[in-house]
C-alpha cells in the first residue's frame, strides 16, 4: 500500500484546504499513527507468536511510536495549553 502524502490531500479547486495549512498534515500524520495502532492490534489478537515473538514485536511498535512522535511537526503536537483542535486531536490518539 502506498503511503499517503499531503499532495494527496491537496487540490487546487478546493480553497478550505489553502485556508487551514495544517489539515492535509494532520491526516497524513493520523493515517500513520492508525497503522502502528493496526500493527498493535494483529499483534494482539496474533494466536502463533511466541513470547519472544511478542516481545519482538511489542519493541517494534514502540519503536514505530517514537519514530512517529519525532517526526511529527511540533505545531501537530499539543502544548496542553493551545486552542488547536488539529493538535488536540492528534496528540489525544497518540
């Protein structure tokens, strides 16, 4: 599956993504953050794995994580003290 980028979300004839900037970055960063969540969820309901598989597997979502937190832009991450919904949302599914 391809990865979905913000050039996905942005079409010229339509203004209400030019007046939000954040919008086509929120639900690229929101895709991802799901399909580390879809990888905790196989993992979980997962009836083969080992405990070392699981264990394995358990350090790769942390990783996929922490890889996500890092390279989110810092204006998608709640301060806990802006009025941002993009960034509450965003930050409340992490």
């Amino acid at each position: 599956m391809e990865t979905l980028t913000e050039s996905d979300l942005i079409e010229d004839k339509h203004e209400l993504w030019k007046s939000v900037d954040q919008t086509p970055q929120f639900f690229v960063k929101y895709v991802e953050l799901f399909k580390i969540m879809d990888m905790v969820i196989q993992m979980q309901h997962s009836q083969s794995n080992t405990l070392d598989r699981k264990a394995a597997r358990i350090a790769q979502c942390e990783i996929a994580l922490h890889e996500w937190l890092v390279n989110c832009p810092r204006s998608l991450i709640w301060d806990g003290e802006s009025q941002d919904l993009w960034s509450a949302m965003l930050t409340s599914s992490y």
